[in-house]
C-alpha cells in the first residue's frame, strides 16, 4: 500500500495531513520563517536557508522575501534564477526552472489541486501535477501558472496572466486563460548588446 507521500509523488489523489507529510510541511514552513525574517544584505545566512530548503539549488539564485512553498524538496532551480517578492511555489509535486529564469513580483505556481466533489474535497483529498519552465523564461508579475503545465525556452508571460495549458518555447503570452499572442522574433531585439 502506498504512502501518501508517494501517492502526492506519484500524481495519486492523496490526504495531506498525515504524520510524514505534516512534519516536512511543518519542517519547510520554520526555515520560511527564518528566511523570510533575515535582512536581505544578509545573502550567505539566507543562501544558506535557501539551500537546506530546496536541495541542489546552485550559486546565482535568488530568491526575495516573503518567499512560499509547501516543501522545498520538489523545486529543481536551474543557474540565474532570480525570484521577485511574494513567489509561491506550491511544490506538492516537482517543480523544474530551467536557467535564466526570472520571476516578477506575486507570481505563484501551484502543482496542487483540490477534488472537485465537495464531499471528497471536505474529506482533504487533492492531487498534484509537475510544473516545467525552461531556459530564459521571463514570468512577468502577478502570474498564476497551474500543474501540469510546460512553458518552453525564452517564452515571455505577461503580467496578470493565469497559464492552464502548455506554451511553446519563444512566445510572448498573455491573458486570462493565458494564450499565446505571438512568436518573439529578431524584430524584439533593440541593439542593447554589441
């Protein structure tokens, strides 16, 4: 018989409020109060927060205070990647960021949903579904992104746009749904780097 843990791993509907899975929630949620209370010119204690919570996490990321999750050890962040004030990563199931990614204010992912019967809802059961950003994504702010959603390689979400279904790499993106607006093209580039 699985564990909840392995079912909430497995995208199973699961209960959350076991002993396993409230320990690491209740684990992550002290090291986001220490985080979230360290002055921010204090970058080695709050790098060294940073990677007790999320496991892997590479020199170059950063993350502004108050910063979210449910349990730290289902984000994968790549190189470069820098996250705005406000940044909720609901990481019941994984949550991979590719390099150079960067994340405007009040963006929340959110891998967890709740069952739609409100008799099995009341009951605590969801279900989780991995989240993939890749490379040079730029996540505008106030951006909700579901699970089970893929945005590719130098995609642009612009702000306030809440993204339910897959976007393309190299697309600028936009609204509620989030749909793509059009392909990012060499007609973007404003000769900024010589």
């Amino acid at each position: 018989m699985l564990s909840e843990k392995q079912k909430m791993l497995t995208g199973q509907y699961y209960t959350p409020w076991d002993d396993e899975l409230t320990a690491e929630r209740e684990f992550a949620k002290d090291l986001l109060f220490e985080l979230n209370q360290i002055a921010p010119s204090k970058r080695d204690a709050r790098n060294a927060l940073i990677k007790q919570l999320i496991p892997g996490v590479v020199d170059g990321v950063w993350i502004e205070s108050p910063f979210g999750c449910d349990y730290g050890y289902n984000i994968k962040l790549g190189k470069n990647f820098y996250a705005n004030t406000n940044c909720t990563l609901l990481d019941c199931a994984e949550i991979v960021i590719g390099d150079d990614v960067l994340f405007g204010p009040n963006v929340s992912l959110y891998t967890v949903n709740h069952a739609m019967d409100a008799a099995e809802r009341k009951a605590g059961f969801e279900y989780a579904k991995q989240i993939v950003i890749g490379d040079n994504v730029w996540v505008s702010g106030s951006v909700t992104i579901v699970g089970g959603v893929t945005i590719g390689n130098n995609s642009v979400i612009a702000a306030g746009s809440v993204v339910t279904k897959d976007i393309p790499g190299n697309a600028l993106a936009a609204g509620v749904p989030c749909r793509v607006l059009r392909e990012i093209t060499d007609a973007d580039r404003q000769g900024l780097i010589k």
